[in-house]
C-alpha cells in the first residue's frame, strides 16, 4: 500500500468520523439563491471559481458555501445541483443517507 492511498483513506475515515459524531448531517440549501454563482444570468466566471477547489482528479477537495450562511454553513445549492457526485463528503453524505436540505439565510438580503 502507498503512502498516498493510505493518506486518502485516512481522510476519508475522518469525514465519516465528522458526519456520524459531531456533526450527523451536511447540510445544503434548498434552493438557490437569487444571487447563487451557479445562476445562469451571474456574470461571474464560474469556472475560475470552481478551479479554486477543483482536485487534481478531476473532482473537487472541498463544496462551495452558500454566501447567505456564515456561523452554520451550508453547500451551495447550485453547486451541489452540479456537482454532489464530484466531491468526497457528498458522496458519503448521500450514501449514508446524511443530507439535509435546509433553508438558511444569515444575510439581510432575501435569498
């Protein structure tokens, strides 16, 4: 076994640690917000954004947050719309039946 296999099964094990113990769901928002980078009218560039998480793989080391949760964070809709399959914690929270969709909004704007 190589180094970096066992590196990645580690931090796998660490992921499913945090889900089932100290934190039982990963939460994503419900619906995109009206200012969501994922929206097809946002100027953004949003595949520089998404380079800045994107793995070597091909994949993504880490979710977007939702710019309207801040203290109690939640995925972005629109990212986890695009790409819940292409990140580690997605993966295992949807086979571990782990996602909750919520609605949050720690912003003064309407979502």
């Amino acid at each position: 076994m190589s180094a970096a296999s066992h590196v990645e099964r580690n931090e796998v094990a660490n992921v499913v640690q945090s889900l089932t113990k100290s934190e039982p769901m990963f939460d994503v928002q419900k619906t995109p917000c009206s200012t969501c980078i994922y929206r097809a009218d946002n100027p953004l560039n949003t595949k520089e954004l998404e380079d800045q998480i994107a793995d070597e793989y091909g994949g993504f080391k880490s979710y977007r947050q939702c710019h309207h949760t801040d203290e109690v964070s939640a995925c972005c809709a629109g990212f986890w719309t695009r790409h819940k399959d292409s990140f580690q914690l997605g993966q295992i929270a949807q086979r571990l039946n782990m996602v909750r969709f919520v609605e949050r909004n720690e912003l003064d704007e309407p979502v």
